[in-house]
C-alpha cells in the first residue's frame, strides 16, 4: 500500500507540474483529452483485472504452464484491440478534435498512439499482481510514474505543449511494459498437450468488468468531455484541477483494492471474503472522508500550493468534489468485491 501510495503521488505531481507548465486552458484541453484516454481504454483495465483474476487462481494451483498460455492468449486478443484502437482514432481524429473544440488533429491520434501502447501493459502487470508479486509491481508502477513525470518535463521545455504532456503518456507506459518481462520468466515453462484453458468463463468475468468500469468511470471522466464542450477552455482548466486533486483520494481506496483483489479471488469460505470486504470498506471510507473534510476546509490553499494562483477559480468546485468521491471509491472497492468472487 506504502508503494501504490508513493507512485500514485508521483502521478498527480505530474499533473500538478503539468498545470503550472501548461495554463488553465491548455491544461483543460489535456484533461479532456486524458479523459478521452480513461474512457476509450477501459478495456485494457478490463483485460488486466482477467489476468488478475485467472492468474491468481491458476498460481493457487501451482500451474504455471496455464499462466503462460493464459498470458499469450489474452495478449494476442490485446495486440487486436490495441490495432482497432489506433485505427478508429486516426480515422476519427478530426470528429472528435471538432467535439471537444480542439484545433489540431494531431492531438487525437497521439492519444491514440498511447492507447495502443498502454492496453499491452496489464496483461503483464496482471500477472505480477495475480502471483501477489506486490514489490515488483509496485517497482514498476514507480518507475512508470517517475518516467512520464520526467518525459513531461523534457517534453515540455522541447516546447511540445498539450501533444508532448499527452506521449509522455504513452512512453511511459511502454518503458514499464518492458522492464515486467524479467520477473515473469518463471512461467515459461512446457505446456502439454492435456493443459487446456475453459475461455468461457473468462470472456463472461470479461464482460462483468467492462459493464461496471463504463459506469464507473463514466461517472468520473464523462463530465470532463461535456464541460471541454460547453464551457470555456478556462473553466474546463479549472473543472480539470479541482477533478485531479480530488481524484487523490481514490488512490487510498486503489491501493486497498490492490491487496484486497486478489485475496478475495482465491477465498472460498464467503464468510471470510465479507470480512475481507468490511475491514476495506472501513478503511476507505474513513481514508476518504478525512481527505473531502480537508479539501473543503483549505481549497485555495490547497490550489495555490498545486497548482499556482491561476486556478484559484477551481476552489468552489474542489469544495464539494471530495465528498462526491467517498461515494465513488465505494462504489469502486464494492465492484472490485463482486468481480473478485464472481467463479
């Protein structure tokens, strides 16, 4: 939890250095692109929390041969995805660049270049959190972290604006792809002819995931694409801001959700999963109250220290987004329950 937290942190100082480099309106334009990103690549959640699931189950059995052919088999069905992606971005580049009012194209296909790279990278990092290799993964989620962060600031001063805040993205999430291979060496090994995989029940859990992340982060994401639409650039910067310091919170509840995942997949006594459950809903509940209470008591202060003077227009919204987001993250951490224990 020590590490999600950490690289988490990481995450929003990168959106924080962002808005202070950017502006209020070039930084709202990359939160509607980001959330263009979060909504488009919901399936690459969605095939990591498989990969989870299936993993974790498979190691409990000690068959390491199906993690493998699992792994290839999800991949494959990734490097698909990842190819319909990028072509439907660049396809629709100029519709979606005239929606959202934004001037170039080119902005649109960069994110869907970063898509393309970031579906490949839960599959890999599924399997670490699924074999519960919490330090490796929490390695690779900082090393992710520290490298956008990094990427942004070069990116930046290259005087890449918007365009290079949105590849830092997407190169980032490739240098963590490729530092996961070394730590899944172990299930390399012989399959035989007699270990199959039952694809059905994957593809129905699959299907689960992906109806509850649309809800989910449609509640969260979906406002950003409406507010670039119908305001103004200066207030999407500001809607923006306040939305990503709030979002801090459900980083408590991600990093209980971590550990709890996995947990609850192998747990077959129910009596035990619901105690799992209760100790987690209690710690994100009063994780997330503490933080609303304190972002509705100092909003600007809080602005002012992040972002800069230029978005004290976000203190009003920031107010009342704490509190909206207790309700998300548990909503979240009750979804992540029910696709845990679904067989």
């Amino acid at each position: 939890m020590v590490g999600v937290v950490v690289s988490n942190l990481l995450a929003y100082v990168f959106h924080f250095v962002a808005g202070r480099m950017l502006g209020p309106e070039d930084y709202g334009e990359f939160g509607a692109l980001m959330a263009l990103f979060i909504l488009v690549g919901i399936p690459a959640s969605i095939l990591g929390s498989a990969v989870t699931k299936f993993t974790s189950r498979y190691h409990s059995e000690d068959k390491l041969g199906i993690i493998s052919l699992f792994r290839k088999k999800i991949m494959k069905i990734a490097l698909i995805l990842s190819s319909i992606l990028l072509g439907g971005f660049v396809l629709l580049a100029h519709n979606i660049a005239s929606f959202l009012k934004i001037d170039s194209a080119n902005s649109i296909i960069i994110v869907g270049i970063t898509l393309a790279i970031a579906v490949l990278l839960p599959i890999n990092r599924g399997v670490l959190q699924g074999m519960k290799k919490f330090k490796v993964l929490t390695w690779n989620s900082i090393l992710e972290a520290f490298s956008r962060l990094a990427l942004l600031v070069i990116l930046l001063y290259l005087g890449y604006s918007v365009n290079g805040a949105v590849l830092a993205y997407g190169l980032a999430y490739l240098v963590a792809f490729l530092f996961v291979f070394p730590y899944i060496k172990e299930t390399k090994v012989a399959v035989t002819d007699f270990e199959k995989i039952e694809m059905k029940p994957i593809y129905r859990f699959i299907l689960m995931v992906f109806v509850v992340s649309i809800f989910i982060q449609g509640l969260i994401n979906a406002p950003s694409l409406f507010v670039k639409h119908y305001y103004s650039a200066q207030f999407t910067g500001y809607w923006t801001a306040a939305l990503t310091i709030a979002r801090t919170s459900l980083f408590v509840s991600g990093a209980i959700s971590l550990v709890m995942f996995p947990e609850i997949s192998r747990e077959k006594d129910p009596l035990m999963r619901k105690k799992f459950f209760n100790k987690a809903a209690i710690l994100v509940v009063a994780g997330l109250s503490a933080m609303a209470f304190i972002q509705f008591i100092i909003p600007q202060f809080i602005i002012k220290i992040l972002y800069g003077p230029a978005y004290i227009g976000a203190a009003p919204i920031l107010q009342w987004m704490g509190f909206a987001m207790i309700l998300i993250g548990l909503i979240q951490l009750r979804a992540d329950y029910f696709l845990a224990k679904l067989k």
